[in-house]
C-alpha cells in the first residue's frame, strides 16, 4: 500500500510540474537567481585557499529574490591550524567530519574563548568576531571537515565567479595594510620591528600546527597574547573573569545532529531540523539547519516552504531533486499533463518573460555528493533515493525561525484541509472519487518509500529533453548557440581569472624581488658603512701610536738636549776652576820664588784624582768636610753632587 501511495503521488507530482531534465552544468550557469531551483556541482566551486595542510573552496548562491549566500567548505589535515580570521558575516558552520577546536573573540569581549567540535556539531558566529580552528591528530587521518555559510549584504555579487567581498579577511592584512610609520606609532615599537613584521611574507591560510603538549596552567598563550593587544585587553582582568568564562563555555554548547531523536523516523529514513531555539548562541540568527537521511528506494514527500529558501550539500550518495514552480498558470494553455513541455526548459515561453529576465522553469536534477542544490521558498519539491544507494543531504535554512514547511503528503497535508469537492474541481476531476481515494491512502508520515521512482523520474525527463530537441528544429540551433555562447563567456572569465591571478603573482614576484633588492642594497650600505668605521678606526688609533711615539721621541730629545747642556755647563765650570787655580798657583810663585807649600801641593793632588775618578766614572773617596778647605772646594762638591744624581735619573 506505501509503495502505490508513493507511485500516485509521484504521478500527480509530474502530471502538475511537466518536469525537465537540464544538465548540471548548464544549471550552474543558467540559474544563478535560483529561479526554480539552482544546482552548484562540487567541480564548479573556486578555490579560495589552498596548501599542504589543506584546502577551502566557495560557492555563491542566491534565492528567487537575489539575496546572495556564500558556502565556504574547509578542509584540514589532522594537525592543522586555519589562521586567525575577522568575520565580515554572519556565520554558521557543520562539522561534517573529524575532531578540532574552534577559538574566538567575539566583537568587543575582552578575552579569548575556544570550543570542541566533532561530527555532526552546529555553531554561530556574528560578524566581526576573530576566529581560528586547530584540527586534531588522529589515528586514521581524518580529515577535519566544515560546511560554512556567511550572510551579509557586502558579500552579494552579480557574478558568483567574481564576488565583491569576502567573507572574512586574515589578521596579517589587518596589520600590513598600514604605512609603517602608523604602526611604529600606534604600537610603539621600532622600525626594525615594524621592518621585520611587513616584510616577512604571509603564510598560507591553513599551515601545519602539532603542539607538542597542552600548555601548563599560568603559562603564557601567544595567540590570546596578541588578540589581547589587539582588543587593547587589560591582562589584570583575565584572570579574574576566568572562572566567569570557565561557566559560560559550559553553558553555550554546540548542537549535534547525531544526538538526541530525529524529529521524523522510520525504516525509510529520517529528518532533523535545527532552529535559533535549539542553540544558545544563535538567538537572533535568521539561519536553521536540517538533516535529511533516505535509504534506498524512499522519498521526502512533495512539500514547499512558505518563508525560506533551503541550500542543501549533499554528504553521501546520490539522488533526485525536482522543483515545481509555484507561478504556473494552470488552464492558460489548455490541459497540463505529462506530455506538456510548458515549463520543461523554457521553449516556446520567450513571448512572456522581459528580455534579460529569467522564466520560472519546473526543474529535475540529479545530484552527487559534493553538490549543492538551492530550492526557493514557495518552490514545491521531492527528494528521492535510488535504489542501489542511500540519499543523504544536510543543508541551511533562511528565516528558519518563522518558517512552517507545507507537506502536501501525509496526516498533517494541506489538501486534507481544503475539502475533496474544491480539490476535485481544483485537479479538473469531475468527481470526487479519485480525490477520496488520494487522501485516504496517504500515510502519517513524511518520509515513504518510492522504489525506483528515481529510476523513472530521471529515464522520463531525459526521454522527454530528447524529443524537446527533435521536434523544435530552429530552437535547437538557438539552445545550441546560446550553450556556446554562454561557453565562451565560461571560457572569457576564467582566461580573465587566471590573467588577474597571473598578474597578481607578477605584482607579488615583483614586491618580493623588490624586497630582496632593498635587503641586498641595506646590507651591502651597512657593510659598507662597518668597513668604513673600522677603516676610521684603525686610522684613528694608527694617528694615536704616530703621536704617542713622536712625543715620546720629542721627551727623549728634550731630555738629551738638557744633559748635553748641562754637561757643558759642568764642563765651562770646571774649566773655569781650573783656570782660577792655574791663575791663584801662578801669583803665588812668584811672590814666594820657591817651591809650592805643601798646602798647596795638597789640592794639587786631589784635583787630579778628582779628574781620573771622573774620566773612569767612579765616585771619589769621600772627604771630610774640613778637609775640602774654603769656599772653592764646597762649590766643586756641590757640582759633583748635582752631575751624580743627574748620571743617576739619565740611568
């Protein structure tokens, strides 16, 4: 009885949609509004970062209103650190896989905070909060994986290939966009170390991190040292406010997926949603999530969302999305039924949309894992599973909060409460057996099986894209030339994509190279300068040896200059005595006429022992004062006397 339940609705559900295949590529680049549905292969995504530690790839998607949403999926090895980063929006992550710590500020708190995330974990954060993630080691290897959405205004874009904004910006710009002499002020560092800080070059956004060990406790965290000074924190505070935030971390925990009961369960799957009520810190937030996890063969019964847009990611397996779209006009063109290609892809339709609009189109699209795939709010919609695998999607919800989503299948369906007589006449049924029948065959829940209803699905909208294109002739010559054009506009941007990375990495080469020429230019004008001042130098204290050497030359000239005259003063003196006494011994022979007195002959003798003692340098056999006799002879001892000590300080 489920399965023939599922097969009516199925029929109903293409009998009301007219559904048509369109390929996963041209989705991407036909449907950036999300008019009727919007599908992002996994290969389609930019890359945003990317090194040996891991990688981060993004995707813009919008809704039928053109509100931009940014899908950033980060991926870490185990062991890895993704660099500190402030928020430009609004941001909720899932933790698809693996085991990490996520550490934040928070706009305008004045410590760090950090929390433990794993599998199946949920979390908020406000724009302007600075955040880094730590992924842990682990003994199988895996990978530490995270599906984030940002909201905001500055992120919106008219080309998802070239957004306006990102979504966050590192701490190194926040830093090195400033002129040097700003930040030597504002931190009141030295040149050298504002030098040191702008010149080094940024690292990539995830690098390598394996702490050796946790940090012992009053130990000094370098990372909430920095934010610290950043925030202009009082570190005479933390320590009173950590007891304080010790109690709070234990009250905001995160919200598990795998925790707790499923809101819907039965052998053909389950469902859980997650709201601004279910997560402490993500009162205010307009953002919900949801997990939707089929077995083979089943479906998540036809049902649309009065106020929200889902943006789905699929996590494991494959299946089938088809999308309705709510602005139809049934009875416009006669009877809508399968075989009418109405909506099926926008062919014979161009008469009623403006030029440059794009045309509400019933959409039915296969999706992998990897995929993204957005449903508009009032977009009816089905998600089947194949029947050699499970359908598992997990995605976010807009203005989740206020939104009730619609089934039109089970207990709690709508059409239940629009009565069988005006749902008949709404179906075109003449009667109201066959309504009776549809609703009183629908189970209670939202989940059903649908054995190969996939299968079919898929087999039907190709058949149908094939024979769309036979039977139209010209407009497959016009669907041809419009994939080509829209190839080469494809082609266009990513050869001006790949110029603008080119020329980014020519500017950064250059500023390297001119960084490397101004550090080779100051180290050669410093050594330079070195071997001048050591040039200088020796000079200097070559000048101060000369000197020193020429005064002590001109000291010893000086000093032989006066013994010289002094020994000619001592010579002039002597020779004078002798001439005196040669003068007194004559006048006294001839007065007498005789022989000298034996006075006289006395001092005769002495003088000439004096003279010998002088010529061989030995000092005379001192005397008796009394024997020296009159003036004369005390004069001469006192010159002797002055010439030794004189021979004495020369030696």
């Amino acid at each position: 009885m489920a399965v023939a339940t599922a097969r009516w609705w199925l029929v109903l559900f293409l009998s009301v949609s007219a559904a048509a295949w369109a390929s996963v590529a041209a989705a991407q680049d036909k449907q950036w509004k999300a008019v009727g549905g919007q599908v992002v292969p996994k290969e389609k995504r930019r890359i945003v970062a990317a090194s040996e530690a891991g990688t981060v790839t993004a995707a813009d998607v919008a809704d039928a209103a053109g509100t931009v949403y940014r899908l950033q999926f980060i991926t870490m090895d185990p062991g890895a650190l993704f660099l500190p980063v402030q928020l430009h929006a609004d941001m909720v992550f899932y933790v698809h896989s693996g085991r990490g710590k996520v550490s934040y500020i928070e706009e305008g708190a004045s410590e760090a905070s950090s929390t433990e995330v794993e599998r199946g974990d949920v979390y908020n954060f406000e724009q302007g909060s600075i955040l880094y993630i730590q992924s842990y080691p682990n003994a199988t290897r895996e990978r530490f994986r995270i599906y984030a959405i940002f909201t905001s205004n500055a992120i919106s874009s008219d080309d998802p290939s070239h957004p306006t904004s990102e979504a966050y910006s590192g701490v190194s710009n926040l830093l090195k966009g400033f002129d040097n002499e700003i930040l030597r002020l504002g931190f009141g560092v030295s040149p050298d170390v504002v030098e040191a800080i702008k010149s080094a070059k940024s690292p990539q956004s995830i690098i390598r991190y394996n702490p050796d060990q946790e940090k012992k406790e009053g130990e000094s965290n370098w990372t909430e040292d920095v934010f610290d000074a950043l925030w202009g924190v009082d570190p005479l505070n933390k320590k009173k406010k950590k007891q304080k935030k010790e109690k709070k971390d234990k009250k905001s925990k995160t919200f598990n997926f795998y925790s707790g009961k499923p809101d819907v369960e039965n052998c053909y799957g389950w469902s859980k949603t997650m709201t601004n009520k279910d997560l402490e810190n993500m009162k205010g937030s307009d953002i919900g999530m949801f997990m939707v996890n089929l077995t083979t063969g089943s479906m998540m019964g036809p049902h649309w969302n009065p106020k929200a847009t889902e943006i789905a990611i699929v996590t494991h397996g494959s299946g089938i999305v088809q999308t309705v779209c709510p602005s139809s006009q049934p009875g416009a063109g006669g009877e809508s039924g399968p075989g009418h290609h109405e909506h099926a892809g926008g062919r014979g339709e161009s008469d009623h949309h403006e030029e440059g609009q794009q045309e509400c189109k019933n959409s039915v699209f296969r999706v992998k894992e990897g995929d993204v795939f957005v449903v508009p709010r009032f977009h009816p919609m089905a998600q089947m599973s194949f029947n050699n695998g499970s359908f598992v999607f997990v995605g976010f919800s807009t203005h989740m909060g206020q939104n009730h989503p619609q089934f039109l299948a089970g207990k709690q369906s709508v059409l239940q409460v629009i009565g069988k007589e005006i749902l008949a006449l709404a179906l075109g049924q003449k009667n109201s057996t066959a309504v009776e029948k549809l609703l009183s065959a629908q189970g209670g829940s939202t989940i059903m099986a649908c054995i190969s209803c996939a299968e079919e699905l898929e087999r039907k909208a190709e058949q149908e894209e094939q024979e769309g294109g036979k039977g139209e002739g010209g407009g497959g010559e016009e669907e041809e030339e419009r994939r080509r054009k829209e190839e080469e506009e494809r082609r266009r941007r990513e050869e001006e994509e790949r110029a603008r990375r080119e020329e980014k990495e020519r500017k950064q080469k250059e500023e390297e190279e001119r960084r490397r020429r101004e550090e080779e230019e100051r180290a050669r004008r410093e050594e330079k300068e070195r071997k001048q001042k050591e040039e200088e130098e020796r000079r200097r204290r070559e000048e101060e040896d000369r000197a020193k050497r020429e005064e002590k030359e001109r000291k010893q000239r000086e000093e032989e200059e006066r013994r010289r005259r002094e020994e000619e003063e001592a010579a002039r003196e002597e020779e004078e005595r002798r001439r005196r006494e040669e003068e007194e011994g004559g006048g006294g022979q001839g007065g007498g006429g005789g022989d000298k007195p034996p006075k006289e002959d006395e001092k005769e003798r002495r003088r000439r022992e004096e003279e010998e003692a002088e010529g061989r340098g030995d000092e005379p056999p001192e005397e008796e004062e009394g024997d020296w006799g009159g003036d004369s002879a005390r004069t001469l001892k006192k010159r002797y006397r002055a010439r030794k000590d004189a021979v004495f300080r020369s030696a």
